[in-house]
C-alpha cells in the first residue's frame, strides 16, 4: 500500500512537473487551459474556473483589450495577463510566477532558446515554427535570477 501511494505520487510530480512542454524541446502554445487564437468568450470561460478577473483595459478603437487574472490557487504562478486583438482573438498570454519556483527549462529545452543576458537580467527566447495547420508561435521567459523565472510570455509568430 505504501508503496503504491509512493509511486501515485512520483508520478503525479512527475506529471505536473512536465505540464508545460509541447514535446521535448519546444515550450507549448498554451497556459492554464488557455491558447493563442482562441476566442475572448471561450477564454473568459476557462479562466473564469481558475481566477478573478483583477482589471481590464481597453486600448484604442480596433486594437483590443487587455485583462489581468489573479490565479486562485497555483503554488508556481500569481496571475496571468491575456491580450485579445480587435477581433476578440487571443494574441498574447504572459504568465507572472511566484518568486524563484519556475526555472526557465521548466519551460523547454535551453539548449533550443536564445539566451541572453545584460549581468542582471536573464531572457530565453523559442521561436517554434507553424506546423500543419499550427501557427508558429514565440515564448519569452525573462527573469532577474539565473535559474528561475520571474516571467514568460507566449505570443504570435511576427513571421505569420
């Protein structure tokens, strides 16, 4: 019995430990349920079950919004920031962490990012190519640690 519990929980570590990655270099296109080019309703819908919508910002006529969401109950992440396009289409999700529990290959195979660093701040930058009917898609995870993550980002290719 003890044993069995011993390997449920490996395993269940295991698994959310690995929830991030889209194969095993790439990071995914997705966050919290939530990705690039879904609908503002069907967004609002998911996250609506895992946070509270903290503030919304409209931009100028024909540019979309912008929503804060404070995560309910995430031992790893804070709050997430959604950005819709005038069409009401997911474009940007950058996800805000709680302070050093995130490191940046959590995200993906470094090996496969840009790194970058000025002395105090840290970037990994993937650009992960359209595949099939799959836009192409960047995640930028930035930070001021250089193990962990302060946040990432997942946006649209601009090669799109």
């Amino acid at each position: 019995m003890k044993v069995r519990l011993s390997i449920l929980i490996f395993l269940s570590i295991l698994l959310a430990s690995t929830a991030v990655y889209a194969g095993p270099n790439q990071p995914r296109r997705e966050a919290f349920g939530v990705r690039l080019g879904m609908n503002e309703e069907t967004v609002h819908r998911i996250l609506k079950k895992i946070a509270t919508q903290q503030k919304e910002e409209r931009e100028e006529e024909g540019e979309g919004e912008q929503e804060v969401w404070v995560l309910k109950k995430d031992s790893r992440f804070d709050y997430l920031l959604v950005r819709f396009d005038a069409q009401h289409q997911l474009w940007l999700i950058t996800v805000v962490a709680h302070k050093d529990t995130v490191r940046y290959g959590d995200l993906g195979a470094l090996e496969t990012a840009k790194h970058a660093t000025d002395g105090r701040n840290v970037t990994y930058k993937w650009n992960v190519a359209a595949k099939g009917k799959q836009a192409g898609y960047v995640v930028i995870a930035r930070g001021s640690n250089p193990d962990t993550l302060t946040s990432y980002s997942i946006s649209r290719s601009s090669r799109n």
